[in-house]
C-alpha cells in the first residue's frame, strides 16, 4: 500500500480523487455527488458573476455538507484590439450566413478575471469552500491573505516547472499538474510565450523532484489504472475532467455528448480559434476553422469567446452542433456515462484493484 497523501486530511477527502471544474460543464450537483461519494467535487465560477457564483456554492452546501472546490480564472483582463476583432467577425461571418445568422457587430469581454473582481473574494471569503483553485495564473497577495484568514485551501494550475515554482513561492497549499494530454484550457500563466508542452507522466515528476508542495496530477487520466499511475509517480491525488463529461449531472448538451460518445473522440486539437487561449476540443467543425489562424489573428480571451458563443448558439438552432466548445482530453475514449457517484465508485475500484 502507498502512503496516503496528507493533502487529503487536510482537504478531509477519502480517495485521491478530484473531480476537475469544467466551468460550463460541471454543476453544483456533480459536485456534490462526487463529494458525497468521497472524493473532491468542484464547481468553475470563472465563467459567472458573483452573485451566480454565490448561488452555486449554495446549492452545493444545500447537497452535501463534504468538502468542496471552488474554481477561478486569474487570467490577464483583455486588451481590446479593435481592428482584429472587427477581422475576426468578418473571417466567421460566412459561417454565420450559412445559418441565417449575423454575428455580433462588437465584442465583449464576457468573463471578468478573478485578479480584478473584488465581489467574486468577497463571496468566496464568506462562504469559505474547503478549497479554491486558480486557473491560469495566481491572484495578488491581497487576496490570498483574505483566503488564507477564512481557512481556505488553495491550489493552481501549472504547466511548467516555472509556473509551478511560481505557485510554492506564493505559499500555495498544492500544485495541479496540468499535462498536455488535458482537456479544456491550458493552465498557461501566459498563452502567449512558448508552451513546453510538457506531458502529465514528465511534468508530474519534474515537479515532485523540483517543489515541495503537494502535487496533483492532470490530464489523459480517465480510470482507476491511470489514478494508480499518478500516485505511482508520487502524486498527491488526480484530477479528472474529460471523465465527467458524460456523467448524469453534467450540464454537456447532446451535441457535446455524442461527439464524446462517437468515433470524434479519438481525435482532439489544441486551438485558440473558439476562446482566444489554447484549449483541447474534439476535432469539430470550429477547430478546423482554426488550424490555418495564426495566434495573433485570434483576438484576446476572453473577447474572441463572445463571437464563439454566439457562432455556436446559431449553428446548434439549426441542428449543428459542430462549432461548440466541446473541450476533451486525449483519454475521450475511455469517457464512461453514469451517475457521478458511480463513476467515483467504479474509479475506486478500479484503482484498488490496481494497487493490489
């Protein structure tokens, strides 16, 4: 038997296991059920309002009273470039007229950075989940002082040995080793500089010889075998995303879940072209767009997801769901549909079975 992680007493889980936040996809009830079934269940509010967000947590406490994580986006705010947003619309507006649709005139920065939403703390601060996870970078001081005092674990997302040394210098409680293999956005501090594209086995050991702190293990894990090899590799714990896509609670429409269900699944891209930062989808409709856009052409996160959003509200009217942001990792074809707490279940199964 390996030894158990302190991070799980700390957190106060009973399997390594975390399910990813998925913000869009996972719900307050998935996470709930996954922290009913002993695991780390969490929801992503980097996509909401902190008044939304405040009632996501609600609903989560209203279902369990397990721990939890509550998810944030720590991205840079946008720079508005007037002229390639206009360009980009007239690049998608032939996609739109094939639906009878026209695209925005402007776009918006849809989604307000953690790094800036001083509401988003404050309610974070009040309800005090167990845990709060950053993505794509790390808040100020300021504000993990006020999240320390309320008693909240924190972890972030790294993709590389210098943003994960970023994280420890920052006093972080855990690090998410968030392979290239990952489903959803990269972790990237800055999309913009050179991606190592370091792999979940090669990143995880790097930062187990390299930091202190816990690490959790990320992307192309999707069963109780790959669990065993992360921990294997020293890991504290697992994260898995792609692997609750399909599961009861997931808020994944039809489209999204029988592309994951179908033969698509075996191939995923890395594009910028639905969000404007790097993110693994299933090959569809809008990653082809994608594969001839150099990065600059693609306006800033999250602006470049305003005309996204609305290019696949109009195709999916029309019975097209090809231009959705079907995010996935490159284990899509392990992805299981069932309850949560079954799928958390057969994982700790199968991983016992895989200590054994």
């Amino acid at each position: 038997m390996r030894p158990r992680s302190p991070l799980l007493d700390r957190i106060g889980i009973d399997l390594p296991i975390i399910q990813a936040p998925m913000a869009g996809v996972s719900t307050p009830a998935m996470a709930a059920s996954v922290s009913r079934a002993g695991g780390l269940g969490s929801i992503g509010v980097g996509a909401v309002d902190a008044t939304t967000a405040h009632g996501m947590i609600d609903a989560v406490r209203a279902a369990t009273s397990a721990p939890f994580n509550v998810n944030v986006f720590c991205h840079r705010p946008a720079t508005a470039r007037p002229a390639v947003e206009s360009a980009w619309i007239e690049r998608l507006t032939p996609q739109f007229a094939a639906f009878g649709a026209t695209p925005p005139r402007v776009l918006s920065e849809i989604y307000r950075s953690f790094v800036v939403d001083d509401a988003m703390l404050r309610v974070l601060a009040e309800t005090r989940p167990a845990v709060v996870s950053f993505h794509f970078g790390l808040p100020g001081d300021a504000a993990l002082r006020t999240l320390r005092r309320a008693g909240v674990v924190l972890i972030a997302s790294a993709t590389n040995l210098d943003e994960a040394r970023r994280i420890e210098e920052a006093g972080l409680d855990a690090i998410v080793a968030q392979g290239w293999e990952a489903g959803g956005h990269r972790g990237t501090f800055d999309p913009d500089l050179p991606d190592d594209q370091l792999g979940t086995i090669a990143l995880t050991r790097l930062l187990m010889r390299a930091v202190r702190v816990p690490v959790i293990a990320a992307g192309g894990i999707m069963d109780g075998a790959g669990i065993a090899a992360a921990l294997d590799l020293g890991a504290a714990a697992a994260q898995l995303g792609t692997a609750f896509v399909a599961c009861d609670e997931s808020a994944a429409d039809a489209g999204y879940r029988a592309a994951l269900a179908g033969d698509g699944a075996r191939h995923t891209v890395m594009t910028r072209a639905i969000s404007g930062r790097p993110a693994r989808c299933l090959a569809n409709r809008f990653t082809r767009l994608g594969l001839d856009v150099g990065d600059s052409a693609v306006p800033d996160y999250p602006i470049a997801y305003d005309l996204g959003k609305a290019l696949h509200a109009a195709a999916k009217a029309h019975g097209e769901p090809g231009f959705g942001a079907q995010w996935a990792g490159q284990g899509a074809p392990l992805a299981r549909a069932m309850p949560a707490a079954e799928l958390v279940a057969t994982l700790a199964t199968e991983l016992a079975h895989a200590s054994s």
